[in-house]
C-alpha cells in the first residue's frame, strides 16, 4: 500500500478549507483516508499562525513509515522544519510555445522591411 500526505479539500464553495491527511494513493481526494495530521486555510493572511497546522509527531510517525508528500504539503513540511525541499527551476516555462514564435518570426520580417524603405 503505497500512502500520500495529502490535502484533502473541505469548506464551502469559494470559501475553500484544507485537512492534511494520511491516504492511500488509489483513494479519491476527498475520499478515504486513514489520518488527519493537519489543517491548511489558504483564506488566512500568509503570516497567521492559523494558516497552516501540522501534528508534527503524527507526521513524523507516517514519513519514518515511507508516507511520500505531495509537493504542495512538501512545502508545508519544510517551512515546518521536518523535510528539505529542494527548489525546482524550469526555464523553459517562460518560452513561447512553436506556433507563437512562427507568429512572432512571421511579424518581425515586414517589421524589419518597413524600417529599412525611407519615408517619403
């Protein structure tokens, strides 16, 4: 049984409330699990103690157990001092993709013609 920590979602519609949960990885999101181990409310400002709670022991207990984070609860758990997070980069995000660069290299040519031919 391969197990998550993960965020289960509770609240209401566009009032959205977190539980940090032991699950296994063939439940559903919000369906079965086996512990809650902490709360996330993301509507709370970034510095409220309240934001986010953890039960460090239990989360101690189910990483010593094999329990792989998601990303997002990863975070959670190196802020808290219990994991390393190590940071992602992908410059290759802020590339346009194939078909806007063909329209950016097709615009840039009568562009670069019209500069070139004096104005009258």
């Amino acid at each position: 049984m391969s197990l998550k920590i993960r965020l289960s979602r509770a609240g209401a519609k566009k009032r959205p409330f977190y539980r940090i949960v032991i699950a296994d990885s063939r439940s559903p999101r919000d369906g079965r699990f086996i512990e809650v181990v902490g709360t996330y409310e993301p509507i709370l400002a970034k510095e409220d103690e309240k934001r986010t709670q953890l039960n460090t022991e239990r989360l101690q207990y189910w990483l010593s157990k094999g329990a792989q984070p998601t990303d997002r609860v990863l975070r959670f758990l190196d802020k808290a001092g219990l994991a390393k997070r190590s940071p992602r980069n992908n410059p290759e995000k802020a590339v346009p993709g194939k078909k806007r660069q063909e329209r950016a290299a097709a615009g840039a040519a009568p562009a670069e013609g019209a500069a070139e031919t004096p104005a009258a």
